[in-house]
C-alpha cells in the first residue's frame, strides 16, 4: 500500500536549483534512508514531504487518513512550555483524549465521560503518561517540569524526538535522529525503530544506525534519485557499480560521436544523400558524449607541522560544576600518532576535559604540561558562529593568505576552498545561505588550513554527509600526528581509535585497548559475568553483614591486570595484521593455512586473557590516572 507519493518536485533558492523534476514513492513498512551529499537539499526535501515547506513545482499525495511525524534538524519549541506541555502539545489527537476525559470528569458530565472513555479505551490511552516519561527517561531528559527555553540545543533535539515517538505516527519523517545522542541512546533507538509498526524516511550519517533500522536507500545524486535495496555495503558497491557503467557509455558515446562528427563534416554535396534517422541519432551521440560526471571529492591533503617527541602530558586534573564532580585525579600522557576515542554518556565531562586541555576552561585542580611543537587544532561540537552576511572567501582569508600542502605546495585561499568543494561562486556566497551541512565543512576547513599536528574533534561527524566522513576517516588514519575525540558514530570511531577513555560518570574513567565494538563485546561479557556470579538471595542474607568492605586486587593481582591489558592490546594488533595478510594473500593457500593456523591461537589466547582480565576487572576497580 501506497502511503506517499511525490511527482515531479522542484525547488531552488536564489536561482540555485537544488533538485528538479523527483518522483518517488513510499509504501507501509518500509524503511528507508535518504542519502545525498551536504549541500543537495537532502533537508529541504523532508521539509516540503512534512509540509514545512513549499515545492516550486510538483504534487506530493499522501493517503487521506495518514498520521506523520517530523522530526527537524533544528527543532524549535515554545520556551514557555515545560517538557510535558511540549510533548502533549506535539501529541495530537491521544493528548486531546486524555485533555477531554479529565475534563468529562471534573464537570460530571456522564455522558462526556462514556465517550471519553470509550476512546480512552479504544486507543489503549490508560498509561499513556508512563509511557511519555518512560521514553523521556530514555533520552535523558528526567526533570518533565523544566522550561524548554532552559534547556540546550541538545536536549531539545531529544525532546522532539521523543515528541515524534510518543505521537505514534504511521510515518515518521527524521532528520538526523543520531545527533545529540550518546552511545547507549543510539542503541535504545535502534531497537525502538526496529520494533516499531510504522514506516520510516531519515536522513542519517551514522552507517551503523543505517544498516540495522534501514532497508531501502534512496540516493540524490546529481538530480537523479536511485534506489538501493540493501545495506551501506550493498549501496556503496552498488553505487560504483552505476558510476563504472555511467562512464563506460559516455566512453562509448564519445568514441562514436568521433567517427560520426567525420562523417556529418563531409563535403556539402554528399550531405544531400545523408540519411536523416542517422543526423538525428549524430545528436543524441553528441548529448551524451559531452554530459560530463564529476566525482566531486573533499581533498584533505594539508601539511602536518612537525610533532616532537614531548606531547601532552596530564596530571592529576580536577573539575567541578555546580557541586558535582566531573574529573578527579585524571593523568594521562599522549604518545605520538597516538588515536583515543571518548565515549561516555552525556553530561559525565567528556567535553569538559577536551575544553580544559585547550584551554577554554581551566581546571579546579592538576596541571597540563604540553610539547612546544604542538600546534592543536580544536573542532567544537557546537562550531563557531559565522556573520550570518559574511563571505565564505573573507572566513577563510581572515586565517591565512596561502595554505601548505602535505607535498610542500602552497596554495591561494580560492584554490584551497575549491578542495573543500566550494565552488567560485559558492565562495562569494553568505554563510546565511550554506545549509547545515556545508557550515560543518567550512567549520572543520577552518581547523584544518592551520596545519595542526594534534586534532582534538568534538562530534566531528554531525551534519556531514556519508561520503564526505568516508574522506575524512581516510584523513584521520593516515594524520601524521595526535587524534583525540568524542564520538557517537561508532562506524567512525571503529575505523580511526585504537583505544578508548571510556567515562563511565562519578570521575570513573577507564583506558580500554580496543575500538568501541570490542569495548561492546567486552561490556557483554563483563555483564554476563557479573550475572553469572551474582550470588543467590539466601546466600546475600548470610553474608549481609560480614563485611562492607570493599574487595581490593593484591600487588600481584595488580601487575598480572595491567600486564593482561597490554597482552590484550598487542594481542588484538596481531589480529588485525592477520587478518589484512589473510586479506591479501587469499589465492596463496599454504600462506593462508600458515595464517590461519596463527589467528586460531591468537583468537584462543584473546578469550583466555579476556576472561581473566574480566576476572580481575570485576574483583578490583581497574581504573586508571587516580
């Protein structure tokens, strides 16, 4: 069944077209997820099916009794509204039940309150409140009576989320529904959406997120819409697919439209024979053959200025807002090319720390001690704020007139933001007409054109587009110098760290070797470990009271932890380094038995010393820098 249907949809801004001429259509129960780079009206697209907006030219039909939900980019709240007033304002017709049946009640009126609630019933409505602050507490938004002009960008960015799934829509329309959200959040989601009866269109960078909520993908490329059924994988390679074929055609268009141009340039007299289905075919060729694709990459190919053997190095730092403890005893010193993803829900001091060792904020107690080659490069999560009327042109050359290459080249402002993708006469454009998207990219430039050695990001990935963070991870792999950064994409995170600052709030913060999905896995077992020695409940009330002392690791217990963690570590590198070989040397069979062989007993040796490291974990804190 048909839920939606858009025909012919046009829109421009400023003679600007963003797309023209799009058809599609969504049907119930499909899920799919809008893909396009920054810049291509992916948004303004959701707008006009949601009717925030107007098409220039087109029909959109929906299904007469349909019931959407749309979730913005930016949303934008009453600050006079608490959080409940909000979500049941944006609640419809279930609210307005619940609204009336009180009301049926305090008036008496008898007949109002069979009604009432006979639809009270009829819709299931009776803990309809629960299940608003259940998904609120989800989300972490606890205090239901807080005015939402009081509230963060973030948290009203989960407040209309919550808003759009308590309302229980058929269809649900959602702008970048991972923003602002922390790991746990995202996986909440995850399996909310997978459960969910309903049908979904999203614009999304997390390719995770993607792949286990999505099962169609539509792509807008070049004012084509193509669709994909399938996962991110399946997409891409699909994609290079079209692309490959694309370019063979107008190959062969070319190839032909040389011989035909030879043949349409003889003499006059011989033109009178020509035959005119073959004049008319000479044209179609000549179409095709001079249609050009450009694959329109971000270069990020800056210099890298010199990074000495001293880093940073951190000792015993302290923080406190509003009375409660952030970081405490924190000692950390960076090693070169070092790459550390922080995970950790919201508000426990992850961005706290990136601001303290920046300098933006000083600490309550310790102190920082940094190389004096280090040159930091510090993207903010909420960026900078550009004049709305400044140039994109006058951004850039405030920072630098010539920009280094890494092969020693240097190139004009111009050039530079022709590499970030904007065009000349993009460069001469206002920031107040760049769409989210397109700021991030300008932001992150402005990071980059001063040729740090330490990048220290915070949500990096927010509002760029999947193939432009595929470029960046390839940057942030092969970046000859420090990599420090917040994360809530954990496809991002898995390509670039290597190990983790894992905050698990009350100062509480772990180095893990490993990328988050082994910090996932490990988290699993030592959940399914600490279920496994739960002692029973009569042998809790034997032991109440024998002791509330706290079980401490021996010395020797100590040393075996910290040697297991570095065991791990290297451990998992020989993993890695099999794998690729295995990888490369596929047809090579008495290598790929050698190989084999060995990643058997790496991956052996990885249980054994996991578990017990689990083990110790469990019995003593296994924190680090205290």
């Amino acid at each position: 069944m048909i839920l939606l249907q858009a025909e012919n949809i046009s829109k421009s801004y400023n003679e600007k077209a963003l797309f023209t001429g799009l058809s599609f259509g969504i049907h119930k129960g499909q899920k799919i997820a809008l893909i396009a780079k920054n810049g291509t009206g992916k948004t303004t697209l959701l707008k006009i099916l949601a009717g925030c907006e107007e098409a220039d030219s087109g029909t959109i039909v929906m299904r007469n009794d349909l019931s959407y939900a749309y979730l913005a980019q930016n949303p934008i709240f009453n600050d006079k509204l608490s959080v409940l007033e909000s979500v049941f304002a944006g609640a419809g017709n279930e609210a307005a039940i619940i609204k009336a049946y009180e009301q049926a009640l305090m008036s008496g009126d008898k007949d109002n309150i069979a009604n009432t609630y006979d639809q009270m019933n009829r819709l299931n409505l009776w803990d309809y409140e629960a299940q608003v602050k259940q998904i609120l507490g989800q989300l972490e938004i606890t205090d239901f009576d807080q005015l939402t002009g009081a509230m963060s960008g973030g948290q009203k960015k989960r407040l209309a989320l919550a808003s759009v799934l308590i309302s229980r829509p058929e269809l649900l329309i959602l702008d970048e529904p991972t923003n602002h959200l922390d790991l746990d959040m995202i996986i909440w989601l995850e399996k909310y959406l997978d459960r969910l009866n309903c049908t979904l269109l999203m614009v999304t960078h997390d390719r995770y997120f993607l792949d286990r909520v999505c099962n169609d993908i539509i792509e807008m490329d070049d004012g084509h819409l193509y669709r994909y059924s399938g996962n991110y994988a399946y997409f891409l390679e699909k994609r290079n697919e079209r692309i490959d074929n694309e370019n063979m055609v107008v190959s062969k268009a070319r190839n032909l439209y040389r011989r035909e141009l030879e043949w349409m340039r003889q003499t006059p007299q011989a033109r009178t024979t020509k035959s005119k289905s073959r004049i008319e075919s000479f044209y179609e060729v000549q179409e095709i053959a001079s249609s050009k694709r450009i694959e329109k990459k971000i270069n990020l190919d800056m210099k890298t200025t010199r990074l000495g053997k001293k880093i940073m190095e951190i000792y015993y730092i302290g923080k406190s807002y509003a009375g409660k403890k952030l970081l405490e005893n924190f000692t950390y010193t960076f090693k070169r090319n070092e790459r550390i993803g922080i995970v950790g829900k919201n508000g426990c001091g992850k961005t706290t720390l990136l601001e303290i060792l920046t300098g933006r904020i000083p600490a309550d107690a310790g102190f920082i001690d940094t190389g004096d080659t280090v040159k930091i490069g510090y993207y903010r999560q909420e960026g900078i704020q550009f004049k709305e009327e400044q140039r994109v042109i006058d951004i850039a050359r405030e920072i630098a007139d010539v920009i280094v290459m890494s092969n020693g080249n240097k190139v004009s402002v111009p050039e530079f933001l022709r590499q970030f993708l904007f065009t000349n006469e993009m460069q001469y454009t206002p920031v107040a007409r760049l769409s989210g998207g397109e700021r991030r990219r300008l932001y992150l430039m402005t990071v980059l054109m001063k040729n740090p050695n330490f990048l220290i990001l915070d949500e990096p990935t927010n509002d760029l587009d999947i193939l432009t963070l595929n470029v960046l991870e390839e940057y942030l792999c092969n970046f000859n110098g420090c990599v420090l950064m917040v994360s809530h994409d954990r496809y991002f995170m898995d390509k670039i760290v290597e190990h983790l600052f894992v905050f698990e709030g009350e100062t509480v913060v772990k180095d893990f070797p490993g990328n988050y999905s082994d910090y996932l896995l490990y988290k699993e077992r030592k959940d399914a470990l600490a279920r496994k020695l739960q002692p029973k409940p009569e042998k809790i009330i034997k032991e109440k009271n024998t002791s509330d002392k706290p079980v401490k690791l021996t010395y020797k217990e100590q040393k075996e932890y910290e040697t297991l963690e570095t065991e791990i570590a290297l451990l998992e590198t020989e993993k890695k380094q099999l794998e690729e070989q295995l990888s490369a040397n596929a047809t090579d069979h008495e290598k790929v038995l050698a190989l084999s062989t060995r990643l058997g007993e790496i991956l052996s040796l990885l249980d054994q010393k996991s578990d017990r490291w689990l083990e110790l974990g469990m019995k003593g804190e296994g924190t680090f820098g205290v």
